[in-house]
C-alpha cells in the first residue's frame, strides 16, 4: 500500500477511552505519550487493543515547534 503522509511512526497502545461515537488512543512511541481520537467504530473494526503495536500516521498541514 502506497500512502502520501510520510510521517509514519511506530507506537504502542497504552490506552483506549472509548465513547458513544469517538474514542481516545493513548500511544506510547518510544516513551513519549501522543493522543488519537478516532471512531469507536473505528477501533472495533480495526480490534484494536490496549498493547497491540501499530503504525501512527501524521498529515498535518501545520506542525508547531516549541523550544
């Protein structure tokens, strides 16, 4: 499968807070916390569980950076 977000990232699931309609994915990639929220629909289909490995992919058309 070909993508066009070129920021694809390794992570793990550390939690998931599931709703009526929307879910919240905590991932742990590489000991920094990064916050999904995708369907719950989306996270039944896909079976996502709390440690399953998964590939995070990033399309964002800003990026802030703070130093």
């Amino acid at each position: 499968m070909e993508l066009s977000a070129r920021n694809q990232l390794k992570a793990r699931i550390k939690s998931i807070n599931k709703g009526d309609t929307i879910a919240e994915v905590i991932l742990d990639i590489g000991g920094q916390e990064m916050c999904s929220t995708i369907t719950t629909g989306s996270v039944n289909k896909l079976g996502l569980n709390v440690g399953d490995d998964v590939t995070t992919l990033i399309k964002a058309s800003s990026v802030m950076i703070m130093k």
